[in-house]
C-alpha cells in the first residue's frame, strides 16, 4: 500500500501572518474540468534547469508562466546591483504579473533554482480565456490579489521589523513550511538546506552578518545547527518582537 502523497513545499517570503503564506496556490481552484481544460490548451509547456532565467528585469510582460513543478526564485536588482530576493514560489502558483495582459516591463527577475515545469500563458491569450471565461478572470483575480498580499507583507516587514528580527521570523516561516519537528517533538526544524547568503537575500543584509547572527543565536541556545539543519530550540526566545 502506497502511503499519503509527499505534502507539497509551500512558497516563501517575509510575513507577519505565517497561516497566509501558500494561500495564492489555490488561484486555480474554481474552476470546473472544462474550463481547466480551456485553460490548458492555451498553455505551452516549459522545463527550465536551476540557474535558468525565466524573465528578466526591465523585459516586457509577454504572459504568465504557471508552477506545475519546482521551485522558482523571483528578486530585484537595485542600481547598485545588490540583489533582494522578493519570494520562493512553489507549484500551484504563477509567476509574470502584475501586467498579466501584457505591455509593460518587468519590475523583477525569475530564475529556477530547482529543475521545473512550468505552462506559459501568453497574454494574449490570457485576455481571451478572462472575456470568454468568466471563472478564469475571477481565478485570476483570486491569484493577483494573493500577490498583492504577499508584497504588501513584504514592504510591512523590511518597513517595520529590525534585520534581526526579520530573520527571527523567517527561521519561523521555514519551519513553518517544512511542518517537522525533532525525533522528540520538541525542536522546530528548517531541513531545506537553506545558505546563509539565500538567508541574506531575502531579509536584506550580508551572508557575513547572517552567519554571525545565527552563531549568536547558538551561542543563546535557542538555535541549533547540526549539517546544515536549523533546530529552533526555544522559538519563545527568538528576537520575534522589538
């Protein structure tokens, strides 16, 4: 007997509210059988290997490009070119708006860092699918609404959370997403494998002071890090909270 389906990995980035986190995954649900099969004969479909640009900064929206499989990395590049990564997104989501029906340029950059599948959606034809689908346009909407939430989320954390706090609660977050504790149910746990410069780019500081700050929280025994796993010892005393 085949056990329970593998629980599928949920996006990340910066949040206060860490129930809210995956919500945009479900944009698609809505729709019946034929509308997803509409759906499905506009797409073509994608597999892009870790390190492959899905769109860059400054190129024109040409459409969207759905997560089927994998894991994609979407950031933004300052003048200076330091690198803050917006999110991780993760099956069920899409990537390419906020100019979903194309014109316009794109404010940030999508890169795979995992072997994934998408379906790209042009924008012409998602125009037609949201005039002649009432659903898709609703489910659409659904979809950029979650978004919406999500970088409003993001601008409230870098506006009013400490870079030490910010990765307080990104250590949350990922236990969070990775639902595992220790053998005794005690210890939070991040088991992705996460590097401190990933770290570093999604809280907005330096791989040099991600890796002091997490030796500080050892040092406090509130963290523990054994090959590359992050044991949340006494979440309670994580600097949550100025």
């Amino acid at each position: 007997m085949q056990g329970p389906a593998p629980r599928p990995e949920a996006a990340v980035y910066l949040s206060e509210v860490l129930s809210l986190i995956n919500e945009g995954a479900g944009f698609l649900d809505r729709l019946r059988l034929e509308e997803i099969a509409a759906l499905r004969r506009a797409v073509s479909p994608m597999n892009v290997e870790p390190g492959e640009t899905i769109f860059l900064q400054g190129d024109v929206h040409s459409g969207i490009f759905l997560i089927e499989q994998g894991r994609v990395r979407v950031y933004y590049a300052g003048p200076s070119g330091k690198e803050i990564t917006l999110a991780y997104w993760t099956p069920g989501h899409f990537i390419g708006g906020p100019e979903v029906f194309g014109g316009g340029l794109h404010m940030w950059s999508a890169v795979a860092v995992e072997p994934s599948q998408l379906s790209y959606l042009p924008a012409s034809k998602l125009r037609h699918l949201a005039s002649t689908v009432p659903a898709v346009a609703l489910a659409l909407i659904d979809g950029l609404v979650a978004k919406g939430r999500c970088y409003s989320a993001l601008v409230q954390m870098l506006g009013t959370r400490s870079v030490t706090e910010r990765l307080a609660q990104l250590l949350m977050i990922l236990a969070a997403t990775d639902r595992q504790s220790d053998d005794l149910g005690v210890s939070l746990v991040v088991d992705r494998r996460i590097t401190h410069e990933q770290l570093a780019s999604i809280v907005g500081s330096t791989r040099q002071w991600v890796t002091s700050t997490l030796a500080k929280f050892q040092k406090e025994k509130i963290i523990r890090i054994e090959r590359g796993v992050i044991y949340i010892d006494r979440p309670e005393a994580l600097p949550l909270q100025a």
